[in-house]
C-alpha cells in the first residue's frame, strides 16, 4: 500500500480520495482550493520553506459576522482614524517559516491591506488595512479560507492593551553602561601608578566615576530599595534588605572617601555587583509568549452570538448583552455562551473543553444546556436562563479565589536563608565596630561599613535566579511549561497530587473498543464501516479508525437521525447503528447508562455492541506506582463512578477515588486538604477544574494541544510527556538541592571577605575582586550541576 | 596636556550616544520579538527573485 501525504496540509490521503490537481495530491477539495488560491496569485512559494505547510480550511460560515457590528469592531481594533484600521489577531496555526511568509504577503491576496506584520512567538499577526477597501469580517474569511482562521474570543473584548514592561531592560542597560565605564576609568587606580602624570588627573578620573555610579544607584538599584522597604513594612525578612543595605552602605562609604580624598572607593564594586543582580533577574525570566497561563472562560467564549428577535429577524448581539429569555442561534462549532433549555429537536453537544470529556452528548428538545459547551452538527436555538456571568460554569470565577491577587503564596527559600542572614550579619558588624571604637575610631567606621559591603549577598541572590532559570529552560525544552520561576520550588515542596480524571489520566484522542454480543462476520464488518463512512458523528468516526480496511461498497438510503443513530441498507439489508433504544428497543438498565456504545443490527437481527472505554494515558500505571512511594495521590472526578473498578485494578492499593464532584466541590476538596496541612498540586485539564487549579499550590493543566486549550494555571505540561510527570517533581528536588550546596558555596565566599573586613583590611580592589569572582564561580556551578541533573535519569 | 581632558570626555560622549540608541531601539519594541525578524530577513531576496522571474517574459516581448 502506498502511504500518500497531502500537498498542502501533510496528512495521509486516504485511499481511493486522493485529488489530483498541477500534479499535486491532495487529501481534500479544502486543501486543493487553497493551493488554488496560492497559485492564481503567485504565492506557490509558500510551499517552499516548508513541507506541506498548510491546514485544512473550516467551514466557518456566518461565524465572523459579529464582526460588522460597528460596536463589537471598534472594541477589538487596536487603532483606527479615518481609512486605516489596525487589528491584532491571534492565530493559533502559525507555526513555521511558511506561516510567516504567507501572512506578511497578505497585501498579495486582498487589496485593501497595507502592511501585515507576523509575531512568531506570540503566534500574532499585526494587520494595517483600508477599511473602505476590506473589512475586518472578509479578512478573517479570508484568513480562515487559506487554513489560517483567526482566533477572536470574549478575552479581546474591550480590554485595554496590556502596556510591555521593559524597565528591566532599561535597568540592565543603565547598569551595563555605568558598570563598564567606571571599570574603564578604575584602571589607573587598580594598578597604584605612583606617576605624577596620572596622579594629577585623579580628581578628575573620580569625579567621573562618581557621576556614572549615580545612575546605576539610584534608578537601576531602586527595585532593591523598593522591596526592601516592602519587605520591612510586612516584617518578612527577605534577601533583598541585606542588598539594599550593601548598596547604600557601599555609596555612601565611597561618597565619603573620595570626599575626603581617603582612597577611590567602592564604585566600581557597587556597578559590577547591581549589573549582575540584574542580570540574574533577566535570566530568571522565561516566557513562553505563545502560551497564556491566565486563561479563563473568556478566552473560549465568542463575543458576540445570534440572537432571533421576535419578529423572527436575526441580530449579532454582544454576549455580554444576552438576557434572559432571549433566543440564541448557536451554529456548528459554535460554543453555547450561557445556560439556557434547548428549543430545537435534539442537539449534539461537546463538553471536552468543561470536562474533557471527547463523546459529544445528546441534548433533547427541552432539556437543559449549559454554558461551555460545543454544539457539533445542525444549527440549534435555544432560549436563555441565565446571563454569562450567572451560568453554572461562569460563576466558578466569582470565586475569591480569583479575586484576590496572590503574589507570593509562600516564602521563597531564599527569603527563608536572609531571615537568618540578616541578622548574623547586623551582628558581625556591630561587633566588629564595638571592638575597634576602643582602638581607633576611624578603623571602627571603616570596619562596619566593610563589613556590610563585602557581606552584600550578591552570589546568595544570584543562585536561585539562575538555577531556576536553567531549570526553567531544560523544562520548556521538555514540554513542560511553567509560569515563573517559583513554580519549581513549590514543586518540591508537594506532598500530595491531586488528579482529574476525564482527559487528565484518560486521552480523549484514542478509545479503548470493545465488541461484546453475537458472532461477527468479516463481511458484516466491512458492511459496518462502509455505513460509517457516510457519518461525522465522534463515535462514528472513532469505531471507523478502529474496524479494519477493506474494500468499499454502495449503500443506498443512507440516513442519519441526529442523536440515535445511522440507518442505510447494503444489498436490501437494512443496518441500524447507533442508540440502544433506537436500533432494538432496548432499555437501558442501570449498569448500562454509564457507557457509551454503539449497537449493531443487520436485517432483523441484533448482533451486538461496540463499547467505547476510556483509554488511560500511556505509562500511567508506572507513573502512578512510582508517585505513590514519594506522594499521597487521589483522583477526582465529575463524572459517576461507572469506571471505579476499572480505575482500582491500575492504580496502587489505597489511592482516594472521589466520583462526582462539581467544579465548586473539586476546589473545596482541594481547600480541606491544605487545611489539613498538605502542599497539595492539581493536575487537571478543562475548564471544570480551573477552581481546583487556581486553589491548589502547584496547578498544572494538561494540554493534548498547548497552543490552543489550557485553563488559569501554573504550568502546562504536554500531553504526550504526562508519563514523565514523576521525572519533572524529581528534578524540582534536585533544583532545591543545588540552591543549598550553592548557597555553601556563597557563604564561604562571604566569610573570606569578612575576615578582611573584620580586620580592616578591605581595600577596594580587593573588593572588585571577590565580588565578580564570587559570581562567576556561582552562576557556572550552578549552570553545570543542573544540566548535570537533568540529564541523569532520575528515576 | 588638557588633551586628556578632551579625550576622556569624547569617549564619554559616544559612549553616551550608543546608549541613547539603545535605549531608542528598546523604546521602538526592537527586542520584543527576538525571532521573526530573523525567519523575515531571508524573504526579502527570494520575492526579488520572485519579480524578476515575473518580469522575464514581459521583457522578451518588448524585444
């Protein structure tokens, strides 16, 4: 058998469907137009960079036609006067070179753009167009006709454009400059040259030091002084006071030596020493920008839905503005944005992105739907119960867990190392002073403020930063992304894991199928899946995947009844599958309700059933057995306790199942435990447990695709990397590991500057030696063993 | 002998100049993205290429 990929979009073609056109195969007319589009206008070169670059184009119809609502288009403008309109859009699919090319030559397909502008990493495209010439509604169609569909939802809704906070950088530039001039000028002192030449310039040489070493003291070091204060006012002492107290100390005893004409002083230690504790803050910050891990329920919700007003026009209409009581028109792959009963026949709904959940469920005429979920198929109306932010899923935010604004929910190790820091060396150094004043008071100055300086613990601050900062890096290279740098020493500190279970520890991409009932013939098989063919339907297509291949046939009559089940006849034999109750009048019993499966008659036979089982994620019985020595674990889950014995045959003897528990229930269980005293870590993955996420110390959000779906957490971890969950924790306690050897490592450092501060022998340049080294020494220590560590097998 | 003097200050001077460029290429959101404007710079040759192609065959006929 020959394996054929498309030309566009790379996905094998399926036998006997392939579509020739210029020589090309491809796998779909979707992919075949917009090689046609490409091609009609010059733009072949998009498959150049890459191989079959492309996605398949959606059928989006109507979807974008909020976007002609003058109201709803100037919110999600960025820019417009006159003519010229800029927007901003976020499209998940760029991935590649191709991506990039395509999009900036936009100009190419559509007249009436000027200038579009691609943000790789953000996965943006910045897009200035005439909007007399093109409106915002036909370039997204035309962006989702060429495979790239725009990603528009509730969170670009009149938010004010987050400003990008670069004062770091300009702190580290200021630092940089200032640090490597005073360097510069510093020679002629290092080196003592006792020449009358040079001698007549010092004024000048320290004139100047002093005035670069302004800047670097008072704007780049201000964040010290800042959380210093902070950090006094909340009488938590964390390490930045020790800092804050070095620098000034340093300025103010250097100040005074230049003034008194005593020596240099020690402004090109206070440069160096605030250039590499910037530099360590850079390094710990790693941002994925095409992740978002403040994702709520806006991110997933359109903003504007089809509302039927009473004289049966349709209206698009903000979802802000639904009421109750109104009518909505909710179309294919469009998300129900409020709870509400449904009013057409049946519908078929997804609840993957609530639950993870992947088998769409069958809503009747009249019954309940709720907020979140997807319908898959017809267009459906329904009337309106409760405005967004009373609906059962959107009132999980009015939590005050997302209220308040947690900044630091622990104390950092660092912190916890300068409570005891702190005061050790205040003690030293009035020691140090109460000895000398009896001896010489001037030595007795000299001696306290170089004790403060040389004890400034620039090398104690910089090791967490930049361990973390390798961590950080090694993780993201592994798919496991974290939010920030605390994050890994919360890991360490987790005693108990709590799991979802739908689409957490289950996939929802593969089904585990069974077929129980009466013998099946290979021919009635064949028969099955040629019926299959013709469906869309999840199930349909999952039990397609799964029956073997095998010739085609014709079938006539081929009918699917939304919600019950296919019915066609293959050589005057009628099939029906789908539905117990609809293929053979069978009543479900109690034991029955809880799976999904599809029946099976040919003729007037009944032959039996495919049951679809949850499919456990590779590797999670190893992964659990291993978790289990170390972690208490327990699962959790929305849905009824069908799979309890399923579940207790893989997971180690004594892990906690609780079955049945709502989003709100999730988070409370989640409370209790910390209540108890645990560090308690959520791993999750749909909106239902975004309470439980956002409780619980460590919140990580499993993602089959991270570009696109991910609920408020701390990290996101791949999908395909959940079996080296235990890897990750393992390499967080190693992290902590490192801190602690190297903060063994500072300290010695600190008591060898000490011992020359204590006696009163701390000349700068000594200074200016101990204090670079010291960091060096660190940072590379710190950077070997980590890699050292991760590429160890830690298991 | 005040040449020093004249020297150290002009060294300062473009050190200074470099820095305000700096800090305008950070202001303009130069370094926001670090990435794309890599993957951009190696299309601008090949839509060149691209329109020269276009244009061989209009040339021919005006030959």
């Amino acid at each position: 058998m020959r394996e054929q990929s498309c030309f566009h979009c790379g996905l094998s073609i399926e036998q006997n469907e392939e579509i020739d056109f210029d020589d090309k195969k491809f796998c779909c007319t979707g992919c075949k137009t917009v090689y046609e589009i490409f091609s009609s206008n010059n733009l072949t070169s998009y498959y150049d960079f890459e191989k079959s670059p492309g996605a398949t184009p959606q059928d989006i119809k109507g979807k974008y036609d909020f976007l002609e609502n003058e109201a709803i288009l100037s919110k999600i403008l960025e820019f417009q006067e006159g003519n010229t309109s800029i927007v901003s859009l976020n499209i998940p699919h760029i991935h590649c070179s191709s991506c990039i090319w395509i999009l900036e030559n936009l100009n190419r397909l559509q007249p009436g753009i000027s200038i579009s502008q691609v943000n790789f990493p953000e996965k943006r495209v910045r897009i200035t167009f005439n909007s007399e010439v093109v409106s915002l509604k036909e370039i997204a169609y035309l962006l989702s006709s060429i495979g790239y569909e725009p990603y528009i939802s509730l969170e670009n809704y009149g938010t004010e454009k987050a400003k990008i906070d670069r004062s770091l950088t300009y702190k580290l530039g200021v630092a940089f400059f200032c640090f490597g001039n005073i360097m510069l000028l510093s020679f002629p002192e290092y080196f003592e040259m006792k020449e009358f030449w040079l001698d007549s310039y010092k004024p000048f040489f320290r004139l100047l030091i002093f005035l670069l070493a302004l800047p670097s003291f008072l704007y780049s070091a201000s964040g010290y002084y800042i959380s210093a204060y902070h950090s006094i006012r909340t009488r938590m002492l964390n390490i930045d006071i020790p800092i804050a107290l070095g620098i000034i100390v340093m300025f103010i005893r250097s100040t005074y030596d230049m003034v008194m004409d005593h020596g240099p002083g020690f402004f090109d230690s206070l440069a160096s020493l605030v250039f590499f504790m910037l530099l360590g803050k850079m390094f710990q910050i790693k941002t994925y920008s095409f992740l978002s891990f403040e994702r709520d329920f806006k991110s997933y919700f359109p903003i504007a839905v089809t509302k039927i007003n009473k004289d049966a026009s349709e209206e698009n209409v903000a979802i802000y503005d639904v009421l109750k009581g109104d009518r909505l028109l909710i179309r294919n792959q469009e998300l129900i944005p409020v709870d509400g009963i449904l009013i057409s026949e049946s519908a078929e709904i997804d609840y993957s992105f609530v639950t993870g959940e992947a088998v769409p469920i069958t809503k009747k005429s009249g019954d309940k739907v709720f907020a979140g979920g997807k319908q898959i198929g017809k267009v459906i109306e329904m009337e309106v119960l409760h405005s967004v932010s009373q609906s059962y899923l959107t009132q999980l935010w009015s939590n005050e867990i997302f209220q308040k604004k947690v900044d630091q929910k622990h104390k950092t190790i660092t912190d916890a190392i300068s409570r005891y820091f702190t005061p050790i060396l205040l003690l030293i150094a009035f020691a140090g002073f109460g000895y000398w004043i009896f001896i010489d008071a001037n030595t007795a100055f000299n001696v306290f403020t170089a004790v403060l300086i040389v004890a400034c613990p620039c090398a104690l601050a910089l090791t967490a930063p930049f361990t973390f900062g390798n961590i950080l890096r090694i993780l993201g290279k592994k798919k496991f992304y974290l939010k920030n740098a605390i994050v890994i020493e919360q890991l360490a500190k987790v005693n108990t894991i709590v799991f979802d279970k739908t689409g957490t520890i289950t996939t929802n991409k593969k089904s585990n199928i069974i077929y129980e009932g009466n013998f099946i013939s290979d021919v009635d098989i064949l028969v099955i899946k040629n019926v299959l063919r013709g469906s869309n339907h999840p199930l349909s297509r999952m039990l397609y995947d799964f029956l073997p291949e095998g010739k085609r046939a014709a079938i006539e009559n081929f009918q699917e009844i939304t919600g019950k089940g296919l019915l066609a006849s293959v050589d005057g034999k009628e099939i029906k599958i789908g539905s117990g109750q609809f293929v053979d009048d069978i009543v479900p019993d109690g034991s029955e309700i809880e799976k999904t499966a599809l029946h099976i008659k040919i003729g007037e036979v009944y032959l039996g059933k495919y049951t679809f089982q949850n499919q456990y994620r590779e590797g999670l019985e190893k992964l659990f057995a291993d978790l289990s020595k170390d972690y208490q674990i327990k699962v959790l889950s929305g849905d009824n306790d069908g799979e309890r014995s399923n579940l207790e045959a893989i997971l180690p003897k004594g892990t906690e199942l609780i079955f049945n528990q709502k989003p709100e229930q999730k988070l409370e269980y989640i409370k209790k435990l910390q209540e108890k005293g645990q560090n308690v870590m959520m791993v999750g993955d749909g909106l239902n447990d975004a309470g439980a996420l956002a409780q619980s110390n460590v919140g990580i959000s499993i993602s089959e695709n991270v570009n696109v779906f991910s609920p408020a957490c701390d990290a996101i971890l791949d999908a395909a990397e959940f079996s080296r969950l235990n890897y990750f924790l393992k390499l967080s306690h190693k992290a902590i590991f490192i801190i602690k050897m190297s903060f063994g490592l500072s300290l010695l450092y600190n008591v060898i500057g000490l011992a020359f501060a204590v006696t009163g022998n701390l000349l700068p340049l000594v200074a200016a030696i101990i204090m670079p080294l010291s960091t060096i020494t660190i940072v590379s220590f710190v950077t070997f063993m980590s890699n050292y560590f991760s590429s160890r097998n830690l298991e | 002998m005040s040449v020093i003097y004249l020297l150290i200050s002009v060294s300062i001077f473009v050190a200074i100049c470099f820095f305000i460029a700096f800090i305008a290429a950070v202001k303009s959101g130069q370094y926001d993205d670090d990435y794309t404007p890599s993957v951009r710079i190696l299309f601008d040759d090949e839509t060149k290429i691209n329109s020269q192609n276009n244009n061989l065959p209009i040339e021919e006929k005006q030959v």
